[in-house]
C-alpha cells in the first residue's frame, strides 16, 4: 500500500513538473514565433527567401508540438517545442546577418 502511495504521490510531482516545464516551453515558444515574425518581415523582400524555410519548418514544429499537446504526449510536445525554439533563435540570427532591422 504504501507503495502504491509512493508512486501516486511520484506521479502527480512528475506530472505537476512536467505541466511547468510545458508551460515554460510553450510561453518562450510563442515569443519566439512573434519575434521571428517581425524579423522576417523587416529582411529585405529580395532576401527573404533564403530564411523562409527555415521559418516555415519552426512554425511546422511548433504545429506538431500543439498537436502532441492534444493527444497528451506532453514529453513529445516539449521536445518538439524546444526545437521549435532552437529553429526560430537560428532565423532571428539568421535574418540579423541579412540585415533585418528587428533581429
């Protein structure tokens, strides 16, 4: 019995940190998307081409990160959404070399 407690009382903390964690990802994941937003459209017209893709892909990613979050698979969601970040803060410096004035 007392194991079964354990695990229950393991369970929730885990969960509660997990919820945290998904909350952080998913806020810094969202600035990051309108800050990556802004920056895109402060490049060049003639240049843009060269970051839409990778633009295009993070906003992919952070898509599959809201879906996983729908199905429950929060630790999938949270990976895909730390990806999805490391994908944005790349074209922000990306588009900060192309000369975008909101980098």
């Amino acid at each position: 019995m007392k194991y079964l407690q354990f695990c229950f009382i393991f369970f929730i903390f885990s969960s509660n940190v997990n919820a945290n964690q998904l909350m952080d990802v998913a806020t810094k994941a969202d600035n990051l998307k309108a800050a990556a937003s802004t920056c895109y459209l402060s490049v060049l017209s003639s240049k843009r081409h060269a970051i839409a893709k990778l633009y295009l892909r993070a906003n992919k990613t952070l898509d599959d990160g809201v879906g996983f979050i729908k199905s429950n698979q929060i630790g999938t969601a949270i990976s895909m959404l730390q990806i999805a970040n490391g994908l944005y803060v790349a074209m922000i410096g990306f588009g900060r070399q192309l000369g975008g004035n909101s980098c």
